[in-house]
C-alpha cells in the first residue's frame, strides 16, 4: 500500500509560476541561445573584497568551525545596532531587539511560524513577494490581501477594514521599497501604519530588503524611526541587497522584543546559528563597507535608466521606479489581451528576455511583469533592442 502522498502543507503551496520562464530560458540556452535575464532578483555583482577575506580568515580558524549561536554572535547583533543608530537614529537592544537570521526569507517564514496560529488574519498589499503571503498560509494564518494601487490607496483599504471586518489584523506585513510593485513611502505612511497598529493591538512585520536602494536622493525610512514603533512592530534587514551578499544567507530581525524571543525561540529549535565566518565577515560589511553600498545603489540607478530609456525608445513608457532592484511594467496596450504569463513567454520566444510575469506575485500582478536588473546596460540595451524589434512585429 501506498503512503498518502497528499502532503497536508504541501497542497496549499501552488507550483512556481517563475518555473514555466525558467524552463523556457534554460532551454535556449541549452541551444546557445544567447538570453538576457532580468527575470530573478538574483544579484550579480561581487560581494566585496574585504568581506570575502574576512570570510576566507575565518574559515581557517577551528574555533569557527562548531555550531554557532541561533540568535547571532553578540559583537555581530552589537553591529546591526550601531549601523541602526548611526543611518536611522534608532536606538536597539542587541540583546532583547535584534536577532541573526539565515537571511530575510528565514525571519519571515519563522516569525510567522512563531507568532501566527489558526484563524490569525494577516493583512499584506497584492501582489507581493510569494512568501508574505505563503508563509502566512503555511502558519495556517488568513492571508488578507488588499490592493495597493499606491501606499494612500493601501492604507485606506486598511481603514476600512478596521472599520468593517469584525476580526482585527493580527498582523500587518509590508515592505517598501516594494517588490515586485516598485511603490516607496516616506516617513508618514509608516507613522500612519504604527498610529493605526497601535490603536488595535495588532503587529506590524516590515521587510526591509531593499532599505539601501533608493534613487535620485531618495533614502527608504526605517518603520523603526517612527517614535513607539517598537511597541507593535519588528524590521527585517537583509545582506543579499545592500553587501551584494544574496548566497550567504544572513539577515537580521530588529525591534519588538515579544516578537524577536518568539523568533529566536523557534529558531533555538531549528537551526544552530549562520556558519559563524560569514557572521564574523557580516562585522566587517555592516561597518566597512557603505561606500560599496552606495556604489551598488548607484549601479541599479544606472540600470535603471537604461533600461526605462531603452523601454521608452521601443514605444513601452514605463514610470522610472524610486526604489528596488525591479521595473515594473504594465503590459503594452496592444499585448493586453494575453496576459502577463503569455507575453512573458513571448518575450522570450521572440526576443530572449527573460522577465517574470507579474501574476506571479498574485492575482492583482496580472496585467504587468516585472524586469530584475541584473545584467549591465550593454546587456540591458541588447535587451530593449529586441523588445523593440518584437514590439514593432
Ligand atoms: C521583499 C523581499 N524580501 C526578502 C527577500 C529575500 O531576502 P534574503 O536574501 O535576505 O532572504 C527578497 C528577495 O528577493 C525580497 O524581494
């Protein structure tokens, strides 16, 4: 007899749109096809040097080499604190506010995990970033989706359904710079969100992955700079994007302290810690690296021209985004019809650019796709010289 292969968890989850893309380029590229990929939030740059040495050093200490501590080593917590104190005037207990974390999908997944049961509702903007809302489906929360045309448009709809629903949010989860959207906020809309949280008892989770990449001397705010925030809510801080760091896995969970031992409880069963040389390299990058953080910030900016500029002289206008490592672009009018997974398909059978196709990202993605800029403008420009010749087709 058979075992039930009908896993309970596993039935929630629905296969990866992305896969379909994905087949598709690895195909053509298994026929030398030459692809431009702006489909992934994949970074491609190098992480740098200094922290890459720091690792390597570390390796070679034996001591390095047992497990390491779930929460984080302490001088590495010491320094997400600092950094905090210094960029936001946010000042954190690195004992009780801050915790390491295996990246942000490991403080998002987990803390849902620790902190969401049956029923909970979770209130987050569509489309989002899959695990916003898969992870709350895992924790066998009610993922609430409201749209968010614009952040003014989303709190509304958050109004309101304090108004209207008789169950309160549990927990609000949101993160600007947003991906895949591109939407930023300034400072007033994370008061707004805290004012509101605070007014209802319920949690506010902010994902901050893209918190170095803003445009034009645009700087993202931290939730945490709204006076009492740490009462209601707790920031997630990544690696990946700001260090070019995505394959090391380390992140930060910063704020609340309920929230973070709830965190560093679950984790204390999970895990044993980031191999503790990338924690000790993570030192190096939080306090000697900002200048490669800027550099970074500004390579996506110069991407980003390119690639609206190239957009715009193939006849697709597309609004250059603030903030994030993504365009988003709504299908031209002409290729409407076919819908995000079919144009995405299209655009790589008859241009070799891969891109992800908005409905990925949820039911309210649909009608856009999403560009990742991870290929430099001579790439990029190659990229939009074919979406030309397609467009004009
Ligand atoms: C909004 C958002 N959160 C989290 C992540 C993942 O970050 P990490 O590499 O730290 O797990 C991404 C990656 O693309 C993201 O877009």
């Amino acid at each position: 007899m058979q075992p039930n292969y009908d896993f309970y968890r596993i039935q929630k989850l629905p296969p990866y749109v992305f896969a379909v893309i994905n087949e598709m380029k690895a195909k053509a590229r298994a026929a030398q096809q030459d692809v431009v990929d702006l489909g992934m939030g994949n970074p491609d740059g190098q992480t740098p040097r200094v922290i890459v040495s720091k690792l390597v050093e570390a390796a070679r200490n034996a001591r390095n080499h047992r497990y390491s501590q779930s929460k984080g080593i302490p001088r590495l917590r010491d320094e997400i604190v600092q950094r905090y104190a210094r960029n936001y005037g946010v000042a954190l207990d690195p004992e009780k506010e801050a915790i390491v974390t295996i990246g942000a999908k490991d403080a998002l997944a987990h803390l849902l995990f620790a902190v969401i049961g049956p029923g909970d509702v979770v209130v987050s903007p569509n489309p989002c970033y899959p695990i916003h809302q898969y992870g709350v489906i895992m924790a066998e929360g009610e993922a609430c989706t409201v749209p968010m045309p614009n952040p003014a448009a989303f709190l509304n709809s958050l109004e309101d359904l304090y108004r209207k629903s008789a169950k309160p949010p549990r927990m609000i989860l949101i993160s600007f710079p947003h991906n895949p959207t591109t939407q930023c906020v300034d400072l007033d809309f994370f008061k707004e969100i805290i004012r509101m949280a605070s007014q209802h008892g319920t949690m506010v989770l902010h994902d901050f992955a893209y918190a170095d990449i803003g445009f034009d001397g645009y700087k993202p705010p931290s939730i945490l700079e709204v006076e009492g925030a740490k009462e209601v809510a707790v920031e997630i801080f990544s690696m990946s994007k700001s260090y070019n760091m995505a394959g090391w896995r380390v992140g930060f969970c910063l704020g609340n302290p309920k929230m973070i031992a709830a965190l560093a409880r679950i984790k204390s069963y999970l895990d044993y810690g980031v191999f503790q040389p990338i924690q000790i390299a993570s030192i190096i990058a939080l306090r000697e690296c900002e200048e490669d953080t800027h550099k970074i910030r500004a390579m996506y900016q110069k991407r980003r021209d390119v690639l609206i500029q190239g957009l715009c002289r193939a006849g697709w206008p597309v609004e250059p985004p603030r903030g994030s490592m993504f365009v988003w672009a709504p299908l031209p009018e002409r290729f409407r019809h076919l819908g995000s997974l079919e144009f995405s398909k299209l655009m790589m059978e008859k241009a070799l650019v891969a891109v992800s196709p908005g409905v990925g990202f949820g039911p309210l993605g649909e009608g856009f796709v999403r560009f990742a800029l991870i290929e430099n403008p001579h790439r990029i420009r190659q990229a939009t010289t074919a979406i030309k010749r397609m467009l004009k087709d």
